[in-house]
C-alpha cells in the first residue's frame, strides 16, 4: 500500500484539506464501494473547504474586530428601534458590492458595537475584507504615522479595506489635524468602500464636532447622502449582558 508515500507527499504539498479527508477515507468502512470520481471529488471538497476556513480565519484575525459576533446572534423579538427586515437586507451584504455605507447611532450601551462588528463579520464571511477602528485610537494612529513617515503607506491601506469601522466617532472631538486626516480617509473611500461609524451623537451633530465647517462639508457629504441610518433606542445591554435585540416593525432606513 501507498498511504503513507501519499501522506507524506499531501503534507509537502500543504494539502491539509485533503489530507484530513483522505485519512477519513482510509477509515471509512466500504469506501471501496465508491468511485474513483467520488472519493476524489470528495478529497476536493475537502480541500476548498479548508482553505475557505483559513482564508475567512486570516480575515477575521485582520479585522480585529472588538466583538466576535454574529448576525445570527440578534434576538429580533424586542425593541431596538430597527426592524427585521432592515437587518434582513443589510445581512445581505449588497450594501457593500454597492459601496454604501451605515451609520449607527444611539446612547452608550445599546448595541452600535455589537451591530457593526456582526455586519462585519458576516462581510469576512462571504469574502470582504473588514478592519475595526476606535474613533480615538484611530486618530492617534494618524497623528502617529504623519510623524514617523508611514501616512500615506497607512492611508493606502485604509483606502483598500472592503469595510472600515469607527467606532465611537465624536466620544473626543476631534482636532483640525484629525478632521483633515478624516477627510483624507473617507475621500480615498467615497464610492470605491463601505465605511460603519458608530456615535452617541445623532447625525445632525456631526457638524458641530467636525469643527471647521468646510472639512466638516466634504466629509458628511461623501457619507451621510449614501448610507443607511440606524439610530438604536433603549437601555444598556451591558447591564443584561445580553445580545443585541432589535424590534421587528418599524422601518428606520
């Protein structure tokens, strides 16, 4: 028999799908029974599955995403201010392939995190590539990379990600320089990405944050006129420490 000649080949040849399934074969009672194509289309399943598993791995992994959630996880049944259906189409991810973007607004602990990460989960899962940001640390990364020469390898990196999170945007208003870099940011994006950014701060405060009112122009127009609007109600979950739970009759897009 040849199995282990095989074996050792599958391993140099980085074929751990395969190897996996042709282990399960060789222990399978009446595999025999078979065909050639069948146990070899099932060593290929196994393989493109694998490497499927590792790709989505490496993109969740690179998309630090501050919670490891689900769209599946979201109990529908109570009021969160946003409906099934808007969280039905957004699950779909055709806002992506549109380069659209979400805007998610509400008080501190109503679920904006926890949404915007399960979006981008589910956008790691059918193949976008997702980055998380904390709106503070976001800018501080700027600052930092103006400084030491890396802002516009930083910049082009940003402009590349499929979705791009900020999370708690106007929790520290920001200064000239990182409303500037903002700017830089979502104009490298405008119709080519999707970007999430979460606030406490209804939208029609945004401007008042921003400070200087020309940035403050270019930015909310390149975002606000091709998003969807979430603006989630209720109290803290972190006092349930419970999963999101949204309503499941009024529309809020």
């Amino acid at each position: 028999m040849l199995h282990n000649p095989t074996i050792n080949k599958l391993q140099a040849l980085k074929l751990s799908g395969m190897l996996k399934a042709y282990q399960h074969q060789q222990q399978t009672k009446n595999i025999n029974e078979l065909s050639f194509d069948d146990r070899l289309g099932l060593l290929i399943d196994n393989e493109m599955t694998d490497r499927e598993n590792r790709k989505l791995t490496t993109r969740l992994k690179l998309a630090k995403l501050k919670q490891q959630v689900c769209l599946e996880d979201i109990d529908l049944s109570f009021n969160r201010g946003v409906d099934k259906s808007t969280i039905k189409a957004l699950s779909q991810c055709q806002w992506i392939k549109e380069m659209y973007n979400v805007l998610i607004t509400g008080p501190t602990g109503s679920g904006k995190t926890y949404l915007a990460c399960a979006l981008a989960q589910k956008a790691c899962r059918i193949e976008y590539t997702a980055m998380y940001l904390r709106a503070p640390r976001f800018f501080e990364d700027l600052t930092i990379s103006r400084a030491d020469g890396s802002y516009k390898r930083l910049l082009n990196k940003l402009a590349k990600i499929n979705l791009l999170i900020i999370d708690d945007f106007g929790l520290v208003k920001p200064n000239y320089d990182n409303s500037r870099d903002l700017l830089e940011v979502i104009d490298d994006r405008y119709k080519k990405n999707s970007t999430i950014i979460t606030s406490q701060l209804p939208i029609e405060n945004w401007h008042e944050v921003l400070g200087n009112p020309t940035i403050a122009d270019a930015i909310l127009d390149r975002v606000v006129h091709i998003s969807y609007k979430l603006n989630l109600t209720g109290g803290s979950m972190r006092k349930k420490d419970k999963p999101l739970q949204l309503q499941t009759d009024k529309e809020n897009i």
